[in-house]
C-alpha cells in the first residue's frame, strides 16, 4: 500500500474516531450533565461552555460522520452486487439497530429501576419506552439512541436502488433537509434521518470533489467564499443547521484530520475510528448508569453546594465520563465478541466470513 492510500485511511479513522467521542460527548452533557446546571454553586461558565461547545459542534459532528460513512459505502453501492451487500450492508445494520435497541432499553430500564426506583425521563426515545409496544413503535420511527444504524440502512438501500439517477436523489436530500431543519417532518426520529441523507450521499457519489475543495489550493477560494456566503445567508434569515454551515464543517474536519495524520501520531485516536461500532451501541447504557449514579451520590450528600466540587464537576465531569464510558465500552466487547458472543455485534450468518466487511460505523 503506497504512503498516499495510507494518509487516506488515516485521517478517514481520525474524522470517524473524533465524531464518535463527540457523540459520547453530546450523551453526556444533554440532558444529564445540563440537568445539574441550577444545582451549582460554582463554576457555571464552564459549564455553560460545555453546553453551549456541543451546540456548536452540531454542523459537524453527525453531517461528518455521515459522509465518511458515504465514502466508504461508496464501492458497495455503485460496484457490487445485491447479493454481496445486501445481508452484509443492510440486513447487518437493521439487526444491530434492532437488538441493541432493545439491550439498551432493557438496561436503562432496569438501571433507572434500580437506583432511582422509578421511570426517569418522559422523553420520546425508545430507550426509556414504559411498554413493549411503545419501545417498537418509536424503534420503528427511529427515535432510538442507535438511531444512526437505522438511517445508514435506509441510505444504503435508497442509494443502491437510485444510484443511476444521483442528481435527483441529491436534490430529493436536500429537500429533505429543509423539511428536517424547518420541523416540517414531525418528531426528532424521522427529522434526523431526513436532515443528514443528503451528507451520505455527498460521501457516495461526490467524494471526489470534496476531497478535492478540502484541500488547501487558491482555485479552492471562490468555492469556499460560496458556501461562506450561502451559510451568512442562512444566519441572517434565521435557518438553524444550515446544510452550508455543514459541508464547511465536513470539508474543515476532512483537512483536519489529514494535517493532524501529517503532523502527529493519531494512533489512539484512529484505533478509536476503526472500532465506533462498540463504542456507539454501548456507551449510553454506561451513561446512564454512571450518570445517574454520580448526580444522585452528589445530591444527596449535597455535593453541589460546595464551590469546589461544583468548579470540579463543571469542569472535569464531560470529559471523565466520556472517557469511562468509551473504555468500558471497548471492554465489554472485548469481553464478548467471541463465540456466541460476536452475535452482538454481527449478524448471525456473517459470523465466520473471512475478510467480512464491517459496517461503515
């Protein structure tokens, strides 16, 4: 492999190593670390960065994380057969979906059950469903922690059935996305896999010319100056997640990750990006019990009435958890992907298949 593939899948495993931390991140602080705000009796500009840092990161880190998953989709949508891809690609993503949708249901469940004895949150997500029924009605709406698995299914499938008609399928996305952003589509599940279709197939079938515009070259000027123009456009009318704050972001991120692999050694960080699977379908069963454990413990030894452990908690609390929460979660499937137990993480028939490949998480 020559010097110049490698920097290629280099800086791809640092862009999908930094997003899934940024997922972590974005669990972690909303709702739970947020929660604790009126509680402190200091240290609340810290705080408020960390609420406001993920707000910032919103035209990033799922746009971001879409489009690698586009790029590396992209052989498997336009060159290979139905028959390769389908169980491996699609199949595989929708019972992943499926299955940790439901461990991680029956895990908050039971977590909440056992420290707070009682249901946690009202809010509309499968993970915290009070019946069956409600858990497989907003599983199949996609409001789901694992909501992501469910969308890089649908795209897979809509982008192997229409890849002859690209332009189209484009334009259908972007469509999609304004109806996503203006909450004309209804409830956050459907609103987010419409709002970031159109990021996939930027990765499938534009790649090239991102790539190309990611670069830093003087024809790159207009072009950017364009998108710059189109995303003021967007803030001055008053249209949040601007699809042009976006793809700046992605195309930001993109030369990024490539300067970082070209300057330091991104080996943790990229062995992060070949593993998101893990990470991903596992960290908010760790969050909620971590977190719950940590905010209930300080209340009720009334923690957050001294100014120190406020200063403590404001400042350090998002990136410990976001650490312990990837670790044990890299653990656990360290634990378990073996015999049965890699099940969990591929779909049965694929177990065994040499030289399989993964999903684009």
């Amino acid at each position: 492999m020559n010097n110049t593939k490698s920097d290629e899948i280099l800086w791809v495993n640092t862009l999908k190593g930094t997003c899934i931390l940024l997922v972590v991140l974005y669990h972690t602080v909303l709702p739970g670390f947020e929660g604790t705000l009126k509680y402190l009796s200091a240290g609340w500009i810290p705080a408020e960065i960390w609420v406001q840092f993920n707000t910032v990161l919103s035209p990033l880190r799922m746009p971001a994380f879409f489009f690698v998953s586009g790029l590396l989709a992209t052989n498997g949508i336009i060159n290979r057969p139905w028959k390769q891809i389908f169980t491996s690609r699609i199949t595989n993503l929708f019972y992943l979906y499926i299955l940790w949708g439901f461990i991680q249901w029956w895990s908050i469940v039971g977590i909440s059950t056992e420290i707070t004895g009682q249901r946690i949150s009202q809010n509309l997500n499968a993970a915290y469903a009070g019946s069956l029924f409600e858990f497989l009605k907003l599983t199949f709406m996609a409001m789901s922690t694992s909501w992501y698995l469910y969308g890089l299914a649908i795209y897979f499938l809509c982008a192997k059935i229409f890849r002859q008609y690209k332009m189209a399928l484009i334009i259908a996305a972007v469509i999609l996305n304004y109806l996503a952003v203006e909450k004309i589509i209804p409830y956050w599940g459907p609103q987010s896999v419409a709002q970031y279709f159109l990021f996939f197939l930027l990765g499938t079938f534009c790649s090239t010319a991102m790539l190309r515009l990611s670069e830093w070259r003087r024809e790159n000027i207009i072009p950017w100056a364009i998108l710059a123009a189109l995303a003021g456009i967007h803030v001055i009318f008053g249209l949040d997640k601007s699809l042009f704050m976006c793809i700046i972001a992605v195309l930001f991120s993109v030369a990024a990750c490539r300067w970082l692999n070209q300057h330091f050694n991104m080996s943790y960080m990229n062995w992060i990006g070949r593993n998101t699977l893990q990470i991903y379908v596992i960290h908010r069963i760790f969050i909620e019990f971590f977190g719950m454990s940590a905010i209930l413990f300080a209340q009720r030894h009334h923690l957050f009435e001294q100014a120190w452990f406020s200063v403590i908690w404001a400042c350090f609390y998002p990136l410990f958890i976001v650490g312990l929460c990837s670790l044990c979660s890299v653990a656990v499937w360290s634990l378990t992907n073996r015999g049965l137990g890699k099940s969990l993480f591929v779909f049965p028939t694929l177990i065994g298949i040499k030289r399989r490949r993964s999903p684009t998480v």
